[in-house]
C-alpha cells in the first residue's frame, strides 16, 4: 500500500485555502483519512463524449491512481444503480447513481454543523463511506449512525470503513422513512439531495439540533439548507449555499417522456414573455423556480424547425408553460389549472426588484404540514409548500 500523508497534508492545506477547512480537529481527520480507501473497486471518469471510462485501483498505475484519489473533484463510483468500474472494461453510457463527492463540498458541510465533542451524529447516504470516516475520526465511531439505501454501496462502505479502523453503526435501507430509533440525534446530514426536509428528520433530532441538506429538483439550483430544530418540533434557518447531490432514490423525479407536442396541444393563453427562459441556467434564478413551481420539470428541446422550445411541465397539478424563441424574444402558452410561467416571473422579477439577493437571503421553516420559503423577508417572495 502507498503511503498517501504527503497527498492528504496537501488536500488539507488546499482546503484550508480554499475556506473550507476552519477547524482542527476537521484538520486532523482529513490527514488521517486515506480518501483512496473509500474508491475501491473504482472509479468512472467522463471521457467528454457522454460515456464513462472505468479507472480501478487494481489496474492502475500506483501513482496515477493516488493522482485521481486526491483530484479536487467529485468522482462518480457507480453507474446505474449497479453498474462499477470492475463490472466494465471499456467506456460506457450511464447516469451516475453514487460518487465521492468533492472534497471542499464535504468540509464545507462538516463545518457547517458545528459539531462538538460528544455529539451523535446521523448522515443519510453514506456513499463511499469518506465523509463517515472523518466523522467517526472527530467524535469517534460511536457517535456516528449512517444510512446508505443501496446494498451493494453500503457494503463496499463498511469494508472500506473497517479497512481504515472503524466499524460505526450503518443502516442499509431508506434514510427518508424508516430511521434507526438512536433519537434524539445532535445533528442530521444529508449526502444526497431532497426536494424537501422529511419531518422525520426533525422528530429524530432534539432541540437546538442542526439538520443540513441539499434542497431542490432542477440541477442548476439546488441549495444547501441549514436549519435549527426548536422546542416546539418545527424547524427554522436559512439556506447557506448553492450546491448539487445526486436526488435520494425515493425523492427522485421521474422524467417527462413522451411525444411533447401532445402535452401541449391546448393552451389556454398566449402573450410575450417578460423573463427569458435561459436565464434558468444560473443558480438564482433556477432556485427561485423551484420555490414558485416546486412540483414542476424543466425541459429544453430543439424543434424541427430548428427553434429551441423550453417546456415547464407540473404532472400533479396538470399544467404546462411552452417557451418559443423567435427574433424578438420568446413567446410562452400556458395550459391547465395553474399558469406556471406567470408564478416563475413573479418571482425573479420580484427577486430583481430588490436587488437580485444571493441564497443567504432565503429562510425556511419545516413544520409537520409542509416547508415555508421566505426571501429577503419580503411578504411577496413568500411560498408555503405543504406535504401532501
């Protein structure tokens, strides 16, 4: 085995550089914590034509190995839901379904959590099992519970987690429902993407706890959410940053297929749009879209006629918004019971009449009746989405 201090001295000065890295103890973990552990069998890196090349630590050059291990990236270990680096010899097509997220993300959250000697700690999604094993360094192994929903993903964790000396509690099964009952926990991390805060999350962390996690469903404007429970049993606090995980399985969202043109064939209106759709590419913007159309998809297409269309599809409430780009801007026709394209405007040219805010600005509270988003604390960019 390579001996990899000087690669792990060298990732915590970056991510002490980088701001992400505040605290010594987080310091500590980070040069103790062999990250190339937590790869095996490997990893699939993107080859820039849509495919993936399978890179393993068993057939690779030592060296160039220990490279990849320590590139300040996130790298994907599994395609799929099944598919790894071993189980292929040439490059392949998939959608990554588990991965080693970069590492300055990974410590931002840490540190966001503001953890202290003796706290219990329940992470939803092990992965790799990285981020556990620097937990399990800072407040020891039995302090720390983690859920992974994928069998075969939990069980290369915890070999990987014994390989590096721990052997903490972990729970394979899904982390959004049925919690290991060690409540109440000191705080709650999320390693996988949500479209809201499971008020199980809440019930299971005592007052004055911190839960973390990524909020949203489109991936250019997902944020990280920090949140405080109180006495009460609700939960309030703001979003810290923008930041993107792979959706948690059972809050995936399905994919609009389907011939698209019939989805749209009858719209109630038509005008001029006053926000471009393109817009929707920035964080912000692509945000606040979420909050003012929570259960909608966004799609971009080009038509045979080579316009580029962007559709907004909201299958729970049966409505759509088709956008057109023609010379003079784009022309957008809405159909059914809620004009989507009306409720996104109104937010981001709410947003831009006060200045354009970062993320910092948005508070949310989680109640066992649904999330409220508040921005800026103007009465206007206010949305309350109730758990149905």
């Amino acid at each position: 085995m390579i001996d990899t201090s000087s690669e792990r001295h060298a990732l915590a000065d970056r991510l002490k550089a980088a701001g992400a890295l505040r605290t010594p103890a987080w310091w500590k973990a980070v040069e103790a914590v062999p990250r190339e552990l937590f790869l095996n069998p490997g990893v699939l890196l993107p080859t820039g034509d849509g495919l993936w090349r399978p890179v393993t630590a068993a057939g690779t050059d030592p060296a160039e190995w220990v490279k990849t291990a320590y590139s300040d990236e996130s790298l994907v270990t599994q395609l799929d839901n099944h598919l790894t680096a071993d189980e292929t010899p040439v490059p392949v097509p998939g959608i990554p379904t588990s991965s080693s997220t970069i590492p300055q993300l990974v410590l931002e959250m840490i540190e966001e959590l503001e953890v202290e000697d003796g706290h219990r700690v329940l992470e939803i999604g092990t992965g790799t099992g990285y981020s556990t094993a620097l937990m399990c360094h800072r407040l020891g192994q039995d302090n720390v519970t983690t859920i992974e929903v994928d069998p075969g993903v939990a069980a290369r964790a915890d070999a990987a987690l014994e390989t590096a000396g721990f052997s903490t509690w972990t729970v394979t099964g899904d982390g959004l429902l049925g919690l290991p009952r060690r409540a109440p926990y000191d705080r709650v991390i999320a390693t996988c993407g949500v479209r809201r805060i499971p008020y199980t999350w809440v019930r299971q962390t005592r007052p004055g706890g911190i839960i973390l996690a990524t909020i949203g469903s489109l991936a250019t404007g997902t944020g990280l959410a920090r949140v405080i429970v109180r006495e009460d049993g609700t939960a309030e606090g703001r979003f810290v940053a923008h930041a993107s995980f792979m959706q948690a399985r059972s809050q995936a969202v399905t994919p609009i297929a389907g011939d698209l043109s019939s989805r749209v064939a009858y719209p109630g209106s038509e005008r001029r749009a006053l926000v471009a759709p393109p817009d929707l590419d920035d964080p912000m913007p692509a945000f606040l879209t979420q909050l003012a159309a929570p259960s909608a998809q966004v799609l971009r297409v080009r038509a045979s006629d080579g316009r580029p269309r962007v559709y907004l599809f909201d299958p729970d409430r049966e409505s759509f918004a088709e956008l057109v780009q023609d010379s003079d801007g784009w022309t957008v026709r809405q159909g059914g019971p809620v004009q989507l394209w009306d409720d996104v405007e109104r937010a981001l040219l709410g947003w831009a009449d006060i200045g354009r805010p970062g993320i910092a600005e948005v508070r949310l509270r989680v109640t066992e009746r649904g999330h409220t988003y508040c921005l800026a604390n103007s009465p206007e960019l206010r949305w309350h989405h109730p758990i149905c």
